[in-house]
C-alpha cells in the first residue's frame, strides 16, 4: 500500500494528518504538483484526474480523493474514531467537513490557482489549459471570510468543530487556515474562538505529518 | 424529523431518491430556491448558510449537506446498502461520488448560475450580492465536457458506476445529467456506455421521488 502525495498541498495533508492520528505509518511517494509533475505522463498513468492524493492498495485498486481514502482508513482502523460512531455524530462530522470543503476550501484554491503565477494556465486542479479569471479572486476572497466569520461562531459553541470530541473536520479546517497563508490570510485578530482552537489543535502531534 | 426541500434542484433531489430507494418517507417542507425564498429571515433561521436540503431531526439537531443526510439514513437503516459494505467499497463508492460532485456538478452550478438571470446577482449558492462572472461559463461548459468523456469511460468498465451495484454514486450522477438540460446539455449521442447506464438507472421507481 502507498500513498501519493505532495507535502505542499493541503489535500495529501489531510490524509497525512488523519492516518498520524491513526498511528498508521504507510509508504508515500512525492508528486510536486507546483512544478506540474501531477500532470505528466508518469503520473496521469497513476491517475487520470491528474489529482493528488491517490490512496494505491496492494491489490492495485487506486482511490482518490481526500475524504474516500480516510474513510477506509477509519474502517480498516475505527479507533481513535475521526468521523464519529453512531448515526448522528457520523452525519454532523460529515456535515461540518464538507462545509469547510464547501464554503472555505473552495474559495481558496480559487484564490490561489487564479492569482499565484505558477497557476495561470492551471486555474483548476488536475489539468492544463485553464487560465485564470481575476474575478475569482475577489470573490474568492469575500467568500473565505464568510467563511472564516460562520467558523469563529460555531467554535463559540463547541470546543471542536463538530462537537466535543476532535474529528476529520478539525483536520480540513487546521489544513484550510494553514494553506491561507499563501493567500496572505491570518485569523482575524478578534476571532477569539478559532483563535482558541488553532492554538488547541495547532498543539497535536500529527499536525507535523 | 422532516426535509427541507426544493424539487427543482439537484441536491435535495439527491436526498429524496436515496430516501425512496431506502424505502423511508419523511415530511418534507418546500422552499423556492429560484424566488429566493432559502435567503429570507424564515429559511435563514433555520440554515444560516442558506442551502438546501436541509434536515431536522426530532431533537431539533439540523444536518445540512446533501452526503452527509444521506450518511445519516445509511446507518439508521442500512439495507439496501447505497454506501457500500466494507472498507475498499465504501471508499471505491465514495471517491466516485465526490468525483461526480467536483469534476460535474461544480462546473454544472458554474454553468448554471453564471448564466441564468435569476442568479444574476446570486451566483453562489446561499448568498446574495454575488455577481455572475461570465467567463465562468466557457470554463464550466470546458470542465463539464471532460467529466462526460470521463464518465462514459468509467461506465464501459463496470454496470454502474462504483461497480456492479447502484449507489450513491449513481444517485448523483443521475441527478448531475437531468440538471444539465438546464444548461442544454445532454449526453453526447456516441457515449454509449452513459446512455446503457442512463436508460437503466433512469427506469428506478426512486427517480421519481
């Protein structure tokens, strides 16, 4: 089993963090996707979306995206549980994560892919021939602190994002925060409660996978 | 426990066919996504984000997110099984849905809401005073094609389309082609892999839930 990743972005960082949490350790395999090498023959051979990361099992079978490859892991291994144990605590974990996909991580990588040079002819992950469109960025940008604003609240009513007990979307929104730095976006100074929980999940081990 | 609901758009949509395949009928209250009515004060207070579905548990908990709904009736009652068994089919099933909902239902709501006047002013979703960027529309147009020649190639290689049992997959997919007359987009007359799968999943009593 390996894992293909990329230590810059966000995306193989979820994965890292969730399968440190884990005490999972599995072998990995660098695809620099700032240079494009995620869009090379060598690589497209692996994964025709031209994504990152691809989660590759020893019978061959290759999955991609974030989410579905930390699921096997939670059920290959359920403890400690990161997407909850019963019916409701699965569905709001669930919810909370795909939020910050939704509502920050998306507008991010718009930020990011239609303003960083490297970017301007790869505006959309995983493929070439896509300008960027300048709009997105400002529209990027209001939509992250939207985003930022509905998060500081709901940290003002539980200690972690989905409740009382850390989870798969702490992972997602600490890798959000983090990746906004190359955007030039801190927490707001008065964001008391995600300043809060920054510093408490920021703490963690796995956070330097 | 009852749905919030809007039957011309694809996400409740969604919710509604994996509840008739589960056999589950709950309430469900209607909200006119095309008059605005998920952005007034009497939906706001319900889901500050302002997107449907929505649903309300008997505790009064509200879960937001179309899959994470879906997650929640899929332990509560898990046959048929719509979300996969064990943990390589849970996450086969589950990386194809989200690759349904990246790679075509993104670029669909692109297509859609940067085109059509009502969301001239509401070009994401749940928010006002988002104005339409027209370039979004060749790119979306762009993405969306590359995600049928994707499709139809993943469905020459199984029945449907996370292997030979429907899912949750299929129910997104299903509902990303009926979204996409909206934009005039049908299924290209050569991909004769997609129109087998059409024809086959679209003869499902659920579909018309």
């Amino acid at each position: 089993m390996k894992l293909y990743d990329c230590t810059q972005a966000p995306n193989p960082r979820r994965v890292r963090i969730f399968l440190a949490e884990k005490g999972i350790d599995i072998d990995k395999v660098q695809i620099d996707i700032l240079s494009g090498e995620n869009l090379q023959a060598d690589f497209l051979a692996v994964n025709s979306r031209g994504v990152l990361p691809v989660l590759e099992l020893d019978d061959g079978t290759r999955i991609d995206e974030t989410v579905a490859i930390c699921q096997y892991f939670e059920v290959l291994q359920p403890s400690p549980s990161l997407m909850g144990d019963d019916a409701k605590t699965k569905a709001l974990i669930s919810s909370r994560q795909r939020q910050v996909e939704f509502d920050g991580l998306l507008p991010l990588a718009d930020i990011v892919r239609n303003s960083v040079p490297a970017f301007s002819t790869r505006a959309l992950p995983g493929r070439e021939g896509v300008d960027a469109i300048e709009a997105l960025v400002a529209r990027g940008i209001n939509s992250f602190n939207q985003f930022l604003d509905r998060l500081d609240k709901t940290l003002g009513e539980s200690q972690y994002l989905a409740g009382d007990a850390f989870s798969i979307a702490d992972i997602t929104a600490l890798c959000v925060i983090d990746f906004a730095q190359w955007a030039q976006i801190e927490i707001p100074k008065h964001h008391e409660n995600t300043l809060r929980w920054y510093s408490l999940v920021s703490q963690r081990e796995s956070v330097k996978a």
